[in-house]
C-alpha cells in the first residue's frame, strides 16, 4: 500500500516543487517505488523531472475531468543521455499541462469533485510505496484533491516570520478537511528549506518551530544551495544533477529520515 504524501504551503515561494521533486528522486535513489503527481498548472514539478509538459499525450488533467487511468497517463522521469545521470533510478511521473489551468472551473459541477484524485489513484495504489503530490500554492479545488488522497502533509518552509503566519493557515486547513473530507489526514513534518544558519533570525525561528511542533520538525533541513536552484533550468532534480552538492546530500538525508519514519510507524 502506498504512502500519500502532499506537499503544500499555502505561501508562494518556499520551496514545493524542489521538495517534491527532490523527495521523489531521492527515495527512487533508495529503491522506492515512487510516483509523482503535479497538480500546479505552471508544470513545474514535470519540467523539473527531465519530462516536457508540452508533449504528453495524457496528464492529470485528463485524470481529473475525463476518468483517464494513471496507468495510461504516468510518464517516466528523464535523465537525458549524460552517462553520470543515468546511474540515477528514475520514478514515475503524473504530469501537468497547461489545460490543468481549466480543470478549476471544470471541476466545480462535477460530482465527488474533490475526490477524483482519490479514485483514480486507488487503481495504483498497491504499485507504489510513495505517492508525492505537488500542490499549488493556494487553496483550490486542485490542492483539495491533493488533500483528500493523501494520508498526510509535508510541509516545507523557510525560517522566517511570514512563513509562521502562513503555517498557521494551513494547519486550520488541514484540520478543515480533516474534520470533514479526509479523516486520516494529518501534518506527517515541517522541512525547514532554504536555510542559512549564519542569519541569527532563521536560527531563532526554526527553534520556535521545533519547540513547539517537536518531532514534527524533521531533522534533515535543506540549506540554501546554489546547484538546487540551478537543476531545474537542466530539467533534472538537484539530487541527479549535482549529487555531492549540500543541499542534493540533505533531501538524501532527509529521504532516508522519510523512510525510516514510516518504517517506525507501520
């Protein structure tokens, strides 16, 4: 059975699609069955994994308004012809076009429109060991899809004080949708990105956070790194493209925390 995990903040900016896309890599790295949903219609998360939103035959648009099967619709991430890249184990990727833009208003007459992504994903559930869903950064009828498949929410953030505010948001959200669409919802951990410890103010935050959420603040933070922000213009996560970079070693490390995690639970 696969472990649904959504990642969301509904603050712009902090970090998502190169959470999700470097989560996904880093757990194909350590032999996981991993699959990869982009909800964002920018297709950021698709680009980002070696595959042209522009060329697929069959996305999630198609998976949400037309009962496509994500068997049918799943693409595989693409590393390209570099020999050092495709030493890296590659995952399966549920895309977005640009016709995701549309699905907002498409959805909204549509019966069990929040649950649509649930269903079809129900299909493959027994196929995978995770399911990664990048969310936008809003709440839409896509992000509330994203929310009611998932078991839980990771939640990445930078240490500064309107990330505080937003998180705050998005926990009366979470038990909103937990309360009345999705009871095995929950927070799974906070990840702590683009962090610099020599700002005395991201220092100070993220120990408000891990006093006060606990070991729901992951261990593994993600540093402000020069070769993550340049991979996704490669079209390749910063784990595959710069593999001995510190922030490509952190979403490994926190890859291994993720499994470990669920291996303690279960």
């Amino acid at each position: 059975m696969a472990h649904i995990f959504c990642v969301a903040n509904q603050k712009g900016g902090v970090g998502k699609t190169t959470t999700t896309v470097n989560l996904s890599a880093g757990l194909a790295a350590l032999s996981q069955r991993v699959l990869m949903v982009d909800l964002d219609p920018q297709g950021n998360a698709t680009m980002g994994s070696g595959v042209d939103k522009r060329e697929l035959e069959l996305s999630v648009y198609e998976v949400l308004i037309e009962g496509a099967e994500i068997a049918k619709a799943k693409v595989l991430s693409n590393w390209g012809d570099q020999p050092a890249h495709r030493l890296h184990k590659t995952y399966d990727i549920l895309g977005a076009s640009r016709e995701l833009a549309a699905a907002e208003l498409e959805l909204v007459g549509m019966e069990n429109r929040e649950k649509r992504l649930k269903q079809a994903l129900e299909k493959v559930d027994n196929d995978y060991d995770f399911v990664l869903i990048d969310c936008p950064p809003s709440l839409s009828l896509l992000t509330l899809n994203g929310l009611c498949s998932a078991n839980g929410v990771i939640v990445p953030m930078q240490c500064e004080y309107f990330a505080l505010e937003g998180l705050t948001d998005l926990v009366n959200t979470i038990k909103q949708v937990h309360a009345n669409l999705n009871r095995e919802l929950k927070i799974i951990g906070l990840l702590r990105v683009m962090f610099d410890p020599r700002v005395s103010l991201q220092v100070q935050v993220s120990d408000q956070l891990k006093a006060h959420f606990g070991d729901k603040v992951f261990n593994a933070v993600i540093p402000r790194n020069v070769r993550l922000a340049e991979a996704p213009s490669f079209g390749l996560p910063g784990v595959v493209y710069d593999p001995n970079a510190k922030g490509s070693q952190a979403f490994i490390a926190f890859a291994k925390e993720m499994v470990e995690r669920i291996a303690k639970n279960t």
